[in-house]
C-alpha cells in the first residue's frame, strides 16, 4: 500500500514538473538583431555585401536597414529601409512579430528559440524554396 502511494506521488511530481518544463513564455524581440551569415547565400546579387540589420525598441517601434524581401506587395526582391511599428501576434501557434513600416507595408517574422539563441526569420520568396533570412541578437 505505501509503495504505491509512493509512486502515486512520485508520478504526481513528475507530471507537474514536465507540464512547468513544456510552458511556453515568450522570447524577448528587443534588440539589436544582424542577418545570419548562412542567409546571406540567399541574398540576390544585387543586394550581396549589404549588412541586413533590424532594431527593435520597448515603445513598438523598430527602424531596418537593407532588409531583403518584398515588403512592397511586389514580386521583386528589394533592400528596405525605414521605419515603422511592430506588434506581437501568434499565428496558428506560432509565435510572431509583424512590422508595420510607414507607408502601411510590411511583414512578419517568425519568433523561434533554439540552442543556437533567439532568432526572428522570414522566407525570401517562395517558401518552398526555404529561401529562410535569419536573424540573430548582436
């Protein structure tokens, strides 16, 4: 009686603490970020030798320069500067980030958290392709 009590426990315990391990929070997206170096293979030609990088503020804002990417509603691939608003969004579970630039264009990019740290990343055009540009905290 008292060693199945025991075990009882014991899976009690355990039960607990993998529901506390499997909790999703939230990565932090404030920061600095710079385009991975194996996403610069995906660069088009034009763009290569640029440095990709996003800054993400507390306020909701964020400023990008030389981002790849058809932000404009177009099929062609071009580097976007500027400046806009983000805001956090969870799409079928996933866990994003939309900008929003001035001038009411803009895109999403997927929150990840690996071993190799925070990343943020989108598909330079068709996803099929894993076209993947990745960023990383600086």
């Amino acid at each position: 009686m008292l060693v199945r009590l025991v075990r009882r426990f014991g899976l009690c315990v355990f039960a607990v603490l993998f529901l506390i391990g499997c909790s999703q929070t939230k990565t932090d997206v404030v920061g600095n970020w710079v385009m991975s170096e194996s996403s610069s293979q995906y660069m088009p030609t034009q763009l290569r030798g640029s440095t990709p990088k996003l800054v993400i503020n507390s306020d909701g804002t964020f400023s990008a320069s030389n981002m790849p990417g058809s932000f404009h509603f177009s099929s062609e691939i071009i580097s976007n500067t500027g400046q806009g608003k983000w805001t956090r969004i969870t799409d079928e579970g996933q866990d994003e980030i939309r900008l929003t630039f001035d001038g009411s264009y803009g895109g999403q990019l997927l929150v990840s958290d690996s071993w190799g740290g925070p990343t943020l990343s989108y598909f330079l055009g068709d996803p099929d392709q894993v076209h993947r540009i990745e960023f990383k905290r600086e």
